[in-house]
C-alpha cells in the first residue's frame, strides 16, 4: 500500500537560506507536527556538516527516534544521504575516500538500527558522475559491500540526472534486491524528460518517490506552478503497480506556514492518488 510521507526539515524553519537541511533545532517536532497533518511517513534527511552528532548517528539519538516514532505513529522508511552528494568517495583522493567509505558504511548500520530500509544517494550536482573513473569506483565499492547491505536489510536508491536509457543502463549492472532508483519528479521535469520513457525504461526499479515540481531548467516552485506533469507521473507508475512510497520534497512555504503548505501539497497528492485508484 502507497503511504505519503514528507522530506524532513519541511516543517521546519529554513533559517540557514538552505531549501534542504536536517533541522538540527526541531527534529523531534516534526513528529507532532506530521502526525497532525495525518502523514503516516517522515523521511530523514543527513548532512556532512556535524554528521556524527545527528541524532541517527548516536545511540541516544536512535532511542529517541524510535521513542517518538512510536508515539506519534510515524515510521522512517527512508532516508536522503545529502552528505554523499556534499562529499562523494567516488570523486575523492585515496586518502580522504577512506574515510567517507567509512562514513557510508556507519551511515547504513546506523539507518538498519532504526528500520530505515532504503538509502538515497544523490548522483546529482556536486555528487554527479561525469567520469567513467568515478561510476567505477562507485560500484566497485558497493559491490565490494554486498553482503553488509543484505545483512542490514537495506536498499541503495540512487537520484540521478541521467537520461533514461543511461540510468536504466547503469541500475541493472546491480542486482535489484540491493539497489534501485529514488524518481524526483521535479529533476526530471527541470532536465526536460519524458516521465513516459522514463518509467517504461527503469520503472520497476523505482522504490521510493520524490514529489515535487520544477520549471524546465529551473528552480523548485509549488506543487502546480511548474513543468511537472504529475497526471503522466501518477499514471504511469500506477500502469506498472507502483506500491512503494511518495515523499513530499516541494518547495517551501514563503509566508513561513509550513503545515498550511505541506497540507496543499498532499491534498494534491492525494487528488492524483484517487484518480488512478491507487
């Protein structure tokens, strides 16, 4: 069954000028907040920046998690690796790239403690693959970390701005109960593709969703305002049964009313949902 979830931070001020980063002051309230809104899901979000005192990172912090996940009735299917897009060990020197490898590798214990099963990693902007060299060391890594990832029941998602026929290329040199693709409406919507050829080359594949909406080549607006074609999305993923998650990643409230923006975006989801009888 299709839950709804939203990108956490959403329903926190954005007092560093960032569209995304983990709300290092209010994580804890976003539990209260969500479950007034009705969401059944949050997903966590991590950053290089102090990584290991985000409290996914720490004993304490995971038996808070779990504290307030059962509480508020909101579970943590999934989580974005921002701090693998910031600092990416497929483009680093030796040195430093041990170390992220590291990180990685505690990032994935640490989710499987508290349930996470699927890890986003964003191959896009700073953590884009432009060279042969670092798609080979990216794989060559995960590969090599196999039997961890099975062991910890958790999934690779990768975000990318590859074409089509490229991601499709790139997801199935991996075997699909490990790895798999994280589809953000809005990038591709702001890269220009076609949610048709996208879906029909790599749609089973897709375990978890990003909504949000973007102009061609542009920024993050809302839900609506921008070359998102959701109807195309919605029913195209409901054309190959699409169960898995939709989580709300849509641009911020200007006016600072986080839950009155958050509660329009899956009004608009749910709309979408209906109509293909999801």
């Amino acid at each position: 069954m299709n839950k709804i979830g939203f990108m956490q931070g959403r329903l926190s001020h954005n007092d560093d000028g960032k569209i995304q980063s983990f709300p290092k002051d209010n994580w804890d309230n976003e539990f209260c907040e969500g479950k007034k809104l009705n969401f059944d899901l949050i997903e966590w979000t991590l950053d290089f920046e102090e990584i290991y005192k985000n409290p996914l990172m720490t004993k304490d912090g995971q038996k808070k998690i779990l504290a307030l996940s059962n509480k508020y009735l909101i579970e943590i299917h999934s989580l974005t690796g921002d701090c693998f897009m910031q600092n990416p060990f497929w483009k680093s020197n030796e040195n430093n790239k041990k170390y992220l490898e590291k990180l990685f590798v505690d990032v994935v214990n640490c989710s499987s403690s508290i349930g996470i099963r699927y890890i986003v990693v964003p191959l896009v902007d700073n953590g884009r693959i432009s060279k042969k060299i670092e798609e080979l060391n990216l794989k060559s890594f995960l590969i090599k970390n196999l039997e961890l990832f099975r062991s910890k029941k958790v999934c690779i998602l990768f975000e990318s701005d590859f074409n089509p026929q490229k991601l499709k290329r790139f997801i199935n040199d991996l075997p699909n109960d490990i790895f798999g693709i994280n589809y953000d409406v809005g990038n591709s919507a702001s890269m220009g593709f076609n949610p048709i050829d996208e879906i029909n080359s790599y749609g089973k594949r897709i375990y978890n969703v990003h909504l949000k909406d973007r102009e061609y080549k542009g920024n993050t607006v809302n839900f609506g305002d921008g070359d998102a074609n959701f109807d195309l999305v919605f029913k195209h993923l409901k054309k190959i049964s699409y169960e898995n998650n939709f989580i709300i990643q849509g641009a911020r409230a200007k006016d600072k009313d986080h839950s009155k923006t958050l509660k329009f975006y899956k009004k608009f989801t749910l709309n979408f949902l209906n109509k293909y009888c999801f």
